[in-house]
C-alpha cells in the first residue's frame, strides 16, 4: 500500500458497494484503482465500523478461492 487514505476513499468504496453485493475482488480494486492489499486494507477498516445500534455498519465475507467478495450492509442505511 503506497497512498495515504482519505476519507473520500472511504466513501467511494461505499457508494460503489451499495450498487450490488457480490464483487470480483480484482474488478472492485480495478474501480477503485486501488491495489489488492489496499482493497483487503480498507475492507478491514470498514468491517470495523459500527453503526448506532451496535451492529456492523458493512460486514464482508471474502471467498479467496473464488476471488469474490460479498457485502452486507445495513438495511436501513443502504435501502435497495
């Protein structure tokens, strides 16, 4: 990882999550253009998130032999 990140990077991921819950790990850090462990790296920052309620704000589950990743967010903040 060689950038610094900022919270609109943060925010980015978000936005582009919410658009669908299943990703390519490579295809989400191409959108991001970011690489692979600074994808993992904000996954992990943003797993440990919590909402008001005490719940995960973004839980993720990794399937590395699948290359695939699949988010669950919070229902009441991301209404699809």
């Amino acid at each position: 990882m060689n950038k610094k990140l900022k919270l609109q990077d943060f925010t980015f991921l978000i936005n582009i999550i919410k658009d669908q819950d299943n990703w390519n790990i490579q295809d989400l850090a191409d959108k991001l253009t970011v690489d692979l462990d600074t994808l993992l790296y904000m996954l992990n920052i943003m797993s440990e998130v919590y909402s008001v309620n005490g719940e995960s704000f973004i839980n993720f589950d990794l399937d590395l032999s699948k290359n695939n990743i699949t988010a669950v967010t919070q229902t009441d903040i991301f209404p699809k």
